[in-house]
C-alpha cells in the first residue's frame, strides 16, 4: 500500500505497482513505481557463476579434507570478525571465492 500526503493534508492511496493520484493545489499528479526489469550485469553475472563453483567444490571435499581445514584454521588463526576460528564449510568458501592474483614475469 502506498501512502501519499501533499502539502495540503490530503492522503492518497493505491496498491504498490500501480498509479497513485496525488491532488496537489487542484492539480492530479499520477505516480508510478516502475517494476524491476531483472536484468543482471556481466560484473554479478561472474560473480554468481564463481560462488556456484565455489558451493559445488565445497561439496564435493572429503572428510578427511574437511578435517584439515579445520585444523588448518585453528592452526593458523584464521578467524571471523568475532573471534572465533573459521569452520570448514567457510574456510573453504573463503578460499574458493578469492580472487586469483596473478603476476606476470617478463
């Protein structure tokens, strides 16, 4: 639901989406909220592909590498912002959402 109050007290109201009539000093002003279009830029369009690789990675760890990263986290005081030594499941979020550095040589 929207809510319009002019200048002058008085209130307006319409579904969301929709126009809305706003009288304003006699005059009928017709509002609109556009929908969104769903259109997705190549820059989050990459980084949605990187985070579903990421999670199927992740998926496919062993025990036994799940193990490791704990103890990898523990050993090496990789920590979140509270303190507390990173799980396996975010470490290896972590580590699969990085971005590669990469230095030329010449």
């Amino acid at each position: 639901m929207v809510k319009i109050t002019n200048s002058i007290g008085d209130i307006k109201r319409g579904r969301q989406g929709e126009a809305v009539y706003q009288g304003h000093y006699g005059q009928q002003i017709r509002r609109t909220v556009k929908p969104k279009t769903g259109e997705v830029s190549k820059m989050q369009l990459a980084q949605r592909t990187r985070f579903q690789q990421t999670l199927a990675w992740r998926a496919t760890l062993s025990h036994q590498a799940k193990l490791y990263l704990d103890g990898y986290s523990i050993a090496h005081r990789i920590i979140d912002d509270f303190g507390i030594p990173l799980t396996w499941d975010k470490l290896a979020l972590k580590i699969g959402l990085q971005q590669p550095k990469v230095t030329v040589l010449d």
